[in-house]
C-alpha cells in the first residue's frame, strides 16, 4: 500500500500492518468479527507474496501457522472469542518451541456465543493465562485505527525478537471502525536471529545473551527437532529430569520478564500528577480520553493511564502516576479482568470501576459521575 | 465544528460506500471523521446504519445517541431513528420509499433517490444521488474531491455513479 | 561398550544415517510396531537419498502425541513433534510455507482418526502434498491402553474388560472416500512393501496416505491373547491378503479372525493443492 | 561367493525375538532341516535389563535383511562382506 492518509477500518489497517511487517502467511477460519481482517488479506495479500489459508478449524489455522514459521514464514491468524480458546493449546505450543507467530483477535462477548456482533474485551486474561503452563505473551491493546496498524507492525516484530506468541487484542469496535490512518514512508522490520554457525555446530535451543535463541528454517540443513516435550538445548527431548524443565520455563518466561522495560508500551494523557487517574485500554479508552478532557476543562487535574501492553503489563509505571492521585478509575467492557492487575498495585480504596459487559457505550460523563468525581 | 451524521437503511443499498467516500473526501480535506458500521448480519436486507462524527479536530469518542443530520435510505430504519434525531435536526429521506411525512422539529430534505438513479440507468446508484444532495446542501464536504474518489472506488463504472452525484447535487442546491 | 560408543556404531551403518541418534535407543516397549515402521522409513529415505532422488535435508518429519508421536524425534531431518491430533494441521502450515520441502506426518490411530480425523480427510480432500503414515495399533496405548476408533469390535482393554462395543473406521474406505489420491495399508510384517510405499510416497506428488498395521504387544496383544510380540506379526504374515484397486475398499475393515486386506487400494492423480493455491491466488514467492 | 556379517548394538535390544523368529534359515533350524540357526536368545542380559539376541552362525546367513528390517529397536544390521 502507497505511503499516505487514508480513511479506513481498523482491520484494514491490521492487515497493512502484517502486509508492512512482511507477512507472507496467513490462515484464518471464519468467525465474526475478525473475518473483515481475512478479507483485507484476501484482497492484498497475494500480490504483496502472502499466501491466505483457510483452515478447517481455528486449531488448524494456529498449528498451521506455527507450521509456516519453522518454513521461514512470518506468519499469523485472526480470531475472536471462541474461536481463540480453541487456539490456547497451540498458544502454549508456540510458547514452548519458541515460535514467532502472531494473532490478530477481534473481541466479542462471551462466555459462549454471546453477542457475535457486539464488542467486549472478554478475552484479555486469556491471552496470559489461557494455555496450560507457565509461559510468557507479548499483547497489544490498539484504541484507534492507526494503533491496527502500528502494534500489528510492533506484534511482528516482538514476536521475531523473542520468539514468542505476540497478539493484537482488538475489540470488535476497533476492528470495525473507520478513521483516518496514516501508513508511514518506512517502516522499522524486526526479523529472527538465524544461526551463526554451520549445522555440525548449531544447538537449537541454545540461549544467546539476551536468553534467546537463534531460529533455523526448515529446510537448509540444520535438521532441527521441534518438540513440546521439555528438551534441552540441543533439542532432545527430556522427560525425566525435572530441573531440565525448571531452566527451560524459567528461561522462557525470564526472556520476557527480564527485558520487560524494552516491551512495556503505554501512553500517559494529560497531568503528570493527576488528581484523577483513569485507566483505560482499547475502545473505552477513547471515551475515557474525553473524559479527561471534560474535567480538565473544568480545572481538575486528571489523567489517562493507557496501557497499550497489556502484557507485560506496564505496572510500575502505573504505580508511579496512581500513587499521586487521589482516585483512580478503572474502566472497562467486561466485569473486571484488568482490574485485578490494577488492584495489585494500587490500594483497593483509592480504586471505583466503571463497566459494562459488552457493547453498551460508556460516554465520558458517564465514567466521571459513576467513578465518583464531580464536576 | 462538529457534525453527527447517520446514514441508515438496509444492507446492499451501499450505505457503508457512500458514508466511506464521505470520510475518505473529508479525511483528504485534513479534517477528521469517524464512521462505526452497525449491521444486523451481512445478508442483504438487514439494517445497515453509518454513524458518522465529522470534525475538524481529532476525534477520540465516535459514539453518538442522537445525529445532527440523519439520512434515511429505506423505510425498515425509519421508525427506529427518526426519534434519534436531534432538536433542530436535519432530516434527509429518500422521498421514492419513504411516503411518510416526518414531523418534528427538524428540517426535513425530500430527495427523490431512486426515481433520479433509475433514469440514468441503475436503481443501485441511488445512493450517490443521496450523497450529492446532501454535501450539496450541507457542504460538507469538496464535490470535486468526493468525484475523485468515486472514480477511484468505481473505476469504469464511475461515469454513472458521477452522474448521479452530480444530479443528486443539482437537487441538493435547488432545496 | 558404552551408550556412546553405540550410538556411534548405529550411526556408521550407512542406511541409518538418518536416524537421531542421541535420542536412541527409544524408550517404546519391546516389540512395538513403530520401530518397525521407523527403521523400514529410515531405510527408504536413505535409499532414495543414495539413488540421487531426494535430499534428506528438504525433508520434514512431523508428528503427533502418543507412541507414534514420537516417530520425530528419531529422525535426523528437520522435525515437529506437535500437539495431539494435529501434526497434519503443522505439515499443511509446514508445506505452504516451502512447497520445495518433503513434508510427512505420522500419527496414531487416535491421533489422526480421532482427536485429529478432521484435519486428516481435509487434507485428503485438498490433496496437498504431505505423505501421512497412521500408525493402526488398535489403541490408545500412551495412556495405558484405551480403545479408539480402530479397536476391533470385541476386542479387549484394560478399558473394555467386557469386550469393545463400538463399531471401527474402515480406514482405507475413509480416505478413498475423502479423496485422497493414494491409499495403501501394509502390516509390520511387510517389511519390503513398507520401504518400497515409503520410497513410493516420497516421489509422488498429491496427497498419500499409508496404514500400517502394527502390533502393541504389551497394551493390546496381550488382552487379546497374542502372548508376544512376534505372535501378533506372524497373526498379520498369516491373515494377510495382497490386493491392489477401489473395489476391495467394501471389505477393507478389519476384525479379528478374519482376512486383513493389504496393499494399494487407491492410486489416482488430482491437482495438488500446493501448487494450485499459488497458482489461483497469483502468489508472488518472495 | 558373498559373505554376510551380523552386526548386534546390544545397547538397542530390547530382547523382543521379532529377529529370531523372522529369520528363515533359524526357522528351519526349529524344524530340524538344517544344523544350526544364524540367529538365537542369549542367556545375557543388555544394557536395557532385556535378554540380548546372538549370532549362532553367521556363515548361514542368505542376507535376506528381514531380520534387520523388521527389528524394532534398530539393534541387528546385516552387512554385506567384501
């Protein structure tokens, strides 16, 4: 896509984004309301050298992708709801071989079925905690159509620099609404480490300093062995020694929790020492952004805490502005997933929150007067 | 400046084209607008409703109960928004489908849409007919951009779509 | 002479020199089919790699969860040892990616007939080029010994004491019927058969699938009063019968006590999915 | 005329018989036809704690290579000589 402004939807701007990236593989299966981004694949992908996959299931498509990036591809999928619980035990999979690969979800509400068309940002904590193990994510939460395209570019490349899942937690709101977007001159393309070394001398899952390892590509002689099982650095498996599992997991995880402060992306709105803090991420948080206006308007000093990771989940940083305000608002379209990771680090006193379990909007007058402030 | 516009009626009346050429002219103008698409399902004949906030400064919360200017395309949405309109509204309605009489206090713009489209040879172009009227009237936006961006969107197809643009902004002018 | 010294001397024998041998020796129960099927595998791919026919490095041995699941590790090729059910899920990502490489799963009755049977016949039906191996021991045998798709009616488990009351999958009809374009089934008593349909396999393009049926002496033969390994290999020597066309898929079932059909049921030519997804949706390879 | 070698990796046996019992000429061996089998149990025990297959008679030999295709453990190989 020709650098320039442009008046899209935010899954137009997730799929140049992948397109920006480098993406050449894609694998989808149906389901509202991340289709709209399969169609952008569909229209533009082929021609920019990414191949579109439609898979039999959403296990298909994430095992098909995670396929597709041990064959050199940069790949992802798009998902919503039901469809991304379906995906969690290839997330765990991708977690444990240390696979680059992306998803793309657009929130709906569940649990179940729910409402298939209507936004939500249910499925938040699941990114973290739906698989089965200790393992790290990187999770984006784009607000605004520009973000489809700037945290899709960022998922990729954090995603190539550590190996790991990354995902782009869109509600259905996001992906769906159009505005302007800007696709930049250039753009910054992260790609793996490939092996320094000849085959005789490579071992796999060998950790570099920064914990992780390079990726060879099927195909060009390193004869690697991919596994799930624990293994060691050489990539054989290890089923009776658990401290062998102790080292891999932790370095899994620390590879992550160690480089936290690279990762960690959030945007702070408005006074540095805020009377009233809000915190908010993804659609709500452009309510929550009025909001702040609102009462700065009227001479309060308020502020926005917008995390744009929500994992890893930015905090210190939120401890640092939260505990020189008075009260702190939480707001969010679900009955209370972030809140919890607020709560660890901010006392339960100074904390009210605003929600709804769905898409019911939440006007900026609405988060001021149910959160408690006057103005 | 900021303007509430929605544009409703059903599924394959090309609602969302005419409100996405609408925010493409003005997003090449420099000003700012938002566009939240609800539909009922993707079969045509399903509601389909544009809500368009228009700025001229950056726009953080699109969501709106009632609209500025609304645009009624087809009789399913009628009842359903026209009490969603605004004090001192505008109220724009494809008068060939749309036989009632709105009654409120708002302005009420009569265009007959779909008789002018049929004439020039496709009833599907009535929304570009729609689309003239109201920038037109309203001047919300460059004309010249929007047929820019018709004949973008259309490519051989745009000469009639241009057409009717062009007839709906000689109704538009005349109201 | 140490572990070390053995797996030296496994890797000097010129037809094992695909096999992983640090993983080795396997930790499958003695006797186990899937070694069988490993070592006739091993030695087909070294043959067409001595015959000028195929390079080992483009070839991708993926796998599932359960006994055959661990098929991969033993393979000193670029290999994925997967999630349960779904290695043929991995091999489709695997071959679109690099339609060039040489792309296998394997898998366990379970494994691809039911946990994982959808991505099977799908695969069947697209007819990519991926060669997949079900490796048919009547159970379940990682967990102990559980009936599944493919346990004969009657039969015994330490899960069915009372004898199996589900009906079983006609594998070769099942496939034939989803569309793939070569079906064969061999025992691990065929040895030869099962190295020339590996080699048989690797060349050809389209979609090939291969059931071996291969004995659990330890989870199932012994329920089912097969005293030892090898009385279950001579059971499948003897019930075999070689046939070769579509018209003997009707009886291709299996059930104790009666004839276990082998050989080629289905070999036809289709477009291959690979190349016509590039070629329909005008990919640019970059 | 072609001479075969029996090469046992002791460490790989798991004891199974698949080999002796496959071997043609141990099978005729069994029946009395001819006066010793290539292939028989030991009464040692591998490293794996299985009871290990010997070579009796290697010169019987015909390389028909069932044993080594058949064996599951990747343990007997049957090499041709010179």
């Amino acid at each position: 896509m020709k650098p320039g402004k442009y008046f899209e939807s935010g899954a137009w701007a997730a799929a140049m984004g992948a397109l920006a990236s480098g993406a050449t593989f894609f694998s989808y299966y149906p389901i509202e309301p991340a289709t709209d981004i399969a169609e952008e694949m569909v229209r533009y992908g082929p021609k920019n050298g990414l191949l579109v996959f439609e898979a039999e299931d959403e296990i298909s498509a994430l095992g098909a992708a995670i396929g597709a990036s041990w064959a050199g591809a940069k790949a992802f999928t798009s998902t919503s709801g039901p469809g991304f619980s379906l995906m969690q035990e290839h997330v765990s999979y991708a977690a444990m071989t240390e696979t680059p690969v992306v998803l793309i979800n657009g929130m709906r509400e569940g649990p179940s079925t729910g409402q298939a068309t209507k936004a939500a940002q249910q499925d938040v904590m699941q990114t973290k905690w739906g698989g089965h193990g200790d393992y790290e994510v990187i999770v984006y939460a784009p607000y605004n159509t520009q973000e489809m395209f700037d945290l899709t570019v960022k998922a990729f490349n954090q995603a190539e620099r550590w190996r790991v899942p990354a995902m782009v937690m869109a509600d259905k709101m996001t992906i769906l609404l159009m505005e302007e977007v800007v696709i930049p001159e250039k753009v910054e393309v992260v790609n793996r480490k490939r092996p320094k070394v000849p085959p005789e001398q490579f071992e796999p899952f060998k950790p570099e300093e920064d914990l992780v390892p390079p990726m060879p590509r099927f195909g060009d002689g390193y004869r690697v062995h991919v596994t799930g099982v624990t293994h060691n650095e050489k990539g054989v498996p290890v089923s009776d020694d658990p401290w062998v599992h102790h080292k891999l997991v932790k370095r899994l995880c620390d590879k992550i929790r160690k480089n936290r402060d690279k990762i960690v992306e959030y945007e702070v709105f408005g006074d540095e020492d805020p009377e009233v803090l809000i915190f908010a991420y993804g659609f709500p948080a452009r309510s929550a952004k009025e909001a702040i206006k609102l009462a700065r308007s009227k001479g309060m000093k308020a502020a926005l805490f917008r995390p744009k990771t929500l994992w890893p989940f930015p905090d210190k940083e939120l401890k640092e502005i939260a505990t020189k305000a008075k009260k702190v608002i939480v707001v969010e379209w679900n009955y209370g997933q972030m809140l919890n990771e607020v709560l660890k680090v901010v006392p339960e006193e100074k904390v009210s929150f605003v929600y709804r379990i769905g898409e019911i909007p939440i006007p900026p007058e609405s988060i001021l007067e149910e959160g408690g402030v006057r103005i | 400046m900021k303007v509430d516009v929605r544009i409703t009626g059903i599924g394959g009346q090309g609602i969302l084209t005419m409100a996405k050429i609408l925010g493409s002219a003005l997003v090449r103008e420099g000003k700012y607008a938002t566009l939240i698409q609800n539909f009922d399902t993707f079969i045509s004949g399903g509601e389909s409703t544009a809500d368009m906030r228009v700025s001229d400064q950056p726009i953080e919360y699109p969501v709106f109960e009632k609209a500025d200017i609304t645009v009624f395309m087809a009789k399913k949405t009628y009842p359903r928004y026209i009490n969603k309109v605004k004090e001192g509204g505008i109220v724009v309605i494809n008068s060939d489908v749309i036989d009632e009489e709105p009654k409120g206090n708002f302005t009420v713009i009569k265009v007959p849409a779909s008789s002018i489209a049929r004439k020039l040879g496709n009833v599907r172009a009535s929304n570009m007919v729609m689309l003239g009227a109201l920038v037109a009237k309203l001047s919300l936006a460059n004309p010249e951009v929007i047929k820019e961006l018709i004949r973008e969107k259309f490519k051989d197809k745009a000469d009639l779509n241009i057409k009717a643009f062009e007839e709906g902004m000689k109704i538009g002018r005349g109201i | 002479m140490s572990l070390e010294e053995s797996r030296k001397k496994l890797t000097q024998m010129p037809e094992m020199s695909l096999a992983r041998a640090e993983a080795l020796p396997h930790s499958l129960c003695p006797g186990c089919g899937i070694g069988t099927i490993l070592n006739t595998f091993l030695r087909a791919m070294h043959e067409l790699e001595e015959e000028g026919k195929l390079d080992s490095s483009k070839l991708v041995v993926i796998s599932g969860i359960g006994c055959s699941g661990r098929i991969s590790g033993f393979v000193k090729t670029d290999s994925m040892h997967t999630t349960h059910g779904r290695p043929v899920a991995f091999a489709t990502g695997v071959k679109l990616a690099r339609p060039e490489l040489n792309v296998w799963a394997f898998g366990g009755d379970a494994d691809l007939f039911q946990i994982g049977l959808n991505h099977t016949l799908q695969a069947a039906r697209r007819n990519i080029d991926i060669k997949v191996v079900m490796v048919n021991n009547f159970n379940i045998a990682m967990t102990g010994g559980v009936p599944t798709v493919t346990t004969p009616p009657k039969a015994i488990t330490k899960y069915t004491p009372r004898g199996w009351f589900e009906r079983s999958f006609n594998i070769p009809k099942l496939m034939a019927s989803a569309g793939a374009t070569y079906v064969a089934r061999w025992t691990t008593a065929h040895v030869f058969q099962l190295k020339q349909t590996f080699k048989k396999m690797a060349l050809r393009k389209g979609f090939s699938f291969l059931e071996v049926v291969s004995q659990c002496p330890v989870l199932f033969g012994r329920y089912n009063k097969f005293r030892d390994p090898w009385s279950m290999v001579d059971y499948f020597m003897k019930m075999s019968r070689v046939v070769k066309g579509p018209q003997y898929l009707e009886e291709a079932a299996i059930e104790f006590g009666k004839p276990i059909l082998v050989g080629e049921f289905v070999e036809t030519e289709a477009p291959e999915y690979t190349e016509t997804i590039y070629e329909a949706e005008g990919v640019v390879r970059k | 005329m072609v001479k075969w070698r029996i090469e046992i990796i002791e460490d790989f046996c798991k004891g199974c018989e698949i080999c002796v019992n496959i071997c043609p000429i141990t099978n005729l061996y069994k029946v009395g036809k001819v006066d010793k089998p290539v292939l028989r149990m030991s009464e040692r025990f591998g490293y794996q704690g299985y009871p290990l297959v010997e070579v009796v008679d290697p010169t019987k030999c015909t390389g028909c290579h069932l044993c080594d295709h058949a064996c599951p453990d990747l343990a007997i190989h049957v090499i041709k000589e010179e």
